[in-house]
C-alpha cells in the first residue's frame, strides 16, 4: 500500500503534494510540492530528513551513523540488564 506525502500550504493552508523529489544524502531528500488550490498555485520545496533510528535495522549500513531513540536505548538497556541478571543467578560461584 503506497502513502502519498502531503502537508498544508504555508499559504491557503490547503493541501499541497509531492510533485517531485531528488535525493541529497542517503538521509536527505528534497521535495517538491505543489499546492492544490489552483487559486493559489503555491510550490515550495521542503526537506526531508531522517533523525533518529526508533527500530534497528536487520540489515544495516556501516556506512550509515543514525542515533538511537530514547526508547530503543532503555529498550537495550533494560535488555542487557536482564541479562546479567539472568547470568549471575545461573553462575555456581
């Protein structure tokens, strides 16, 4: 299922849709938009970029340097807890 991008007009506060984007970065784009209302004919263009990692990827880019999201650090946090947790109560000594 494809989502279409939008957002209101700065202008009119009408809808205005990606006309056309152009990648800067493997974590930037550039997008066209253009403004629904045909009385206000409004384009502008708007960034898109991406900022933090909220689910880590299964395959990810070395190349690729995304800070984790609040959650997903006390996710590992709370994860590696659990299991020195775990590993000191089955520890003999």
């Amino acid at each position: 299922m494809s989502r279409i991008v939008t957002m209101l007009c700065p202008h009119c506060e009408v809808i205005a849709y990606v006309r056309s984007s152009q990648p800067m970065t493997a974590l930037y784009r550039q997008l066209v938009f253009r403004c629904s209302n045909d009385l206000c004919g409004h384009v502008f263009v708007a960034d898109l970029v991406a900022v933090r990692t909220v689910s880590p990827s299964a395959c990810p880019n070395p190349e690729i340097t995304l800070p984790f999201a609040k959650t997903v650090k006390l996710r590992n946090l709370s994860l590696q807890l659990e299991l020195a947790f775990r590993d000191a109560a089955n520890d003999p000594a």
